[in-house]
C-alpha cells in the first residue's frame, strides 16, 4: 500500500536529510568566516585607526612638499627632461601588492561572478615614483583642472568611494560616462593630451621604460574624486600589479593629479606610500601644479585634509547634484556660492597600462595573460 511504502523509505531518508543539513551548516560556517576574515576585520581595524598598522615614533626628512622617513633607504633624484617644472624620482623599498586578506576576499568575488584568478604578482619591493612640480603650464594638467572644476558644479552621477566592499565611504567620485569610462570624451582627451607631452614622454621612458604613447586606461577612464575631512581615512592598497590586473606586456602605472588653487602642507591630505615594514616611508603634499606617477602596484593611500583646507580661490558653481547626492552630510556648508571649498581635499586619478621599451620586457612575458 501507498502507506506501507512510505514507511519502508522513511528510514534512508533521515540519515541524507541529516547529512544534508550538516553539509550546509558547514557551509555557511565556512561562508561566515571568510566574510569576517576579508571584510569585518578591515571594518574594524578602519574604525578603531589600525588599517595602517600600529605606528610608533617616526621622524621625516626633507621639505613639508615631500618627506621620507629617516629610517627608510629611499632616494630622490633629479631627472633631466625637457619640462618647464620639475622632475625628481623617488626610489627604493615599497609595500607592494595585494595581502593575504585582500587576496581571500578577490577570490571570493570573482567566485561569486563565475571568474578564476591565479595571483602571481610581482612582489619585486624595488620600485619608483616620479614626482611632477611646477607644470601648471602643461596643456595636459590645464586640462585636467578644467575636467575637475567643471565636474564641482555639473557632475550628474556622484558615487560614493571605499578603500574596500563594504567598507566606509572614503571619498565621492564622478561617474559621469564621458569621464569615468575608457571611450569617454573628456577621458579620452586627458590620454591623449598625456601621452602626446614631450616632458611626458622622457620621463616615463627614463624612470619606468615605458613607451608613453602606448598607455592607455586599464579602470574606468578617470577618477575625478572630492574627500570631505570628516569621511572614513583611506586604507593603504595598490592599484595596477602586473600579474594581478596587468598583462606581463604592460606597466601598471597610477596618475594622480592634484587640482587645488591653493594647498598648504600644514592642512595635511598628504599622499603617503607604505613601506615593506607595514609603515608609511613617504608623504607627498597634495600641492598645486603637482602630479605624481608612480608604479600602480606600490600600496598607498590618501590622507584626510585638516578643518582648515581651502583648496579653491574665489566662488565655484553650486554643487547641486553633489548636495543632492550627499544629503548633506558633508556638503552642508556649501553656500549656493561656494567659496573656498573648505574642509575638502581634490584629486585626479589615471590608472594606465603602457607597454615596456623594445627589449626591456626580456624574460618577462608570461603566456598566461589576464
């Protein structure tokens, strides 16, 4: 009978129900952990100010524009180009590449999104950041102050920017298309303004053996970014590891491009650059005229701006969509004739992927290409 049959089942069904129930409690136990392991812990340490590690007593050398710590072995030259400013590079011992953590939680989303990813980055600590000064008069840095004061008063699309998933909001970007993608207008023009200076072109050739008129964008075209002194601080990362987001073919490099009218050292929102010991080795001003270009794969990060920064001279247009976007949390003493900006902190961010010199790229190409 229909009864009798169901009883003589009943007995082999219980054990793989049991089973079954065990499998997925181990699964979201394991699930649970990972979760905890990659972002919980960031969450943490960001709120208690331990994402930096736990700094001691450190003493700087060199001017409040750029400092390097006196225990570090970093130098800094000058290099000879044809540019109407100055050109130094920074070299020595960095923090390179992505943690133990970050790794875990890039697997686990590109799991999630049906993608594999074998992690063999170059963790080669030797690295270089060149330093621009006194280029106000280089049509591509004319440029991209113009891109960044446009994007204060008609930017549509402001997105909020973390250090990490999940993690607080560090900074509001512009995810207008024509700036924040590969094929947009004005992200196109920037490139190209870059790749055709000559200054430019010496510089990356010399420091990082790069051919500059085969960068291109490697993330979303440009990173137009405002940061408010009260929002989350920023956590160290990289940007562009070859062997992480880089093809073995290409340099990864990190543009950044500050667009200030005016910016003392003493108001802080320096960019530093970790050391292989976990701890900041160098602080570079966010000073105008200024852009830095540094290998994407050392781990840096943007500090905070003091209550007394006041990046812009005179009035802007009023930031409607920013205050809209915002609601007023951070923008709520902006004027409908914002003067002064303060509190705020700018910059332009480029993340590129240029191919090396004919020959320097020896024994370095992978097959395995990303």
């Amino acid at each position: 009978t229909p009864r009798a049959a169901s009883c003589s089942v009943e007995p082999f069904l219980t054990p793989i129900f049991v089973a079954s129930m065990g499998v997925a409690r181990c699964c979201c136990s394991t699930c649970a952990f990972i979760v905890a392991s990659c972002w919980v812990v960031p969450f943490v340490m960001v709120c208690l100010g331990l994402h930096d590690g736990f700094r001691g007593e450190r003493s700087w050398d060199g001017g409040l524009d750029l400092q390097i710590a006196d225990t570090s072995a970093l130098a800094l030259q000058a290099v000879e180009v044809a540019i109407s400013g100055k050109a130094r590079v920074l070299s020595g011992s960095f923090g390179v590449g992505v943690t133990m953590l970050e790794r875990c939680k890039n697997k686990l989303l590109l799991w999630l999104i049906g993608r594999e990813q074998t992690y063999s980055v170059d963790t080669l600590s030797q690295r270089s950041v060149l330093v621009l000064d006194n280029i106000g008069n280089s049509p591509w840095y004319t440029y991209a102050r113009k891109m960044h004061r446009q994007a204060l008063s008609t930017c549509k699309d402001w997105q909020a920017t973390r250090s990490s998933f999940l993690l607080p909001v560090t900074a509001y970007s512009c995810g207008d298309i024509d700036v924040n993608s590969r094929g947009g207008q004005k992200a196109v023009k920037l490139l190209d303004l870059f790749r055709r200076d000559r200054s430019i072109r010496e510089a990356l050739r010399h420091t990082y053996h790069v051919k500059s008129e085969s960068c291109q964008h490697l993330r979303e075209g440009v990173l137009i970014s405002v940061q408010h002194t009260n929002m989350a601080p920023d956590a160290f990362h990289p940007d562009l590891c070859t062997g992480d987001q880089v093809p073995s073919t290409h340099k990864g490099l990190t543009v950044v491009i500050y667009p200030h009218d005016q910016w003392n050292p003493s108001w802080g929102g320096q960019l530093e650059l970790q050391g292989t010991d976990f701890e900041p080795v160098a602080m570079l001003a966010a000073v105008p005229n200024r852009s830095i270009i540094m290998d994407g794969c050392i781990r840096h990060r943007a500090t905070n701006a003091a209550a007394s920064a006041a990046p812009v001279v005179g009035k802007t247009g009023t930031p409607v969509n920013l205050m809209r976007f915002d609601r007023g949390r951070y923008t709520r003493q902006l004027s409908e004739q914002t003067e002064g900006w303060p509190q705020w902190r700018f910059v332009l961010v480029m993340q590129l992927g240029c191919t090396w010199t004919d020959g320097h790229d020896a024994g370095r190409a992978s097959n395995d290409e990303l």
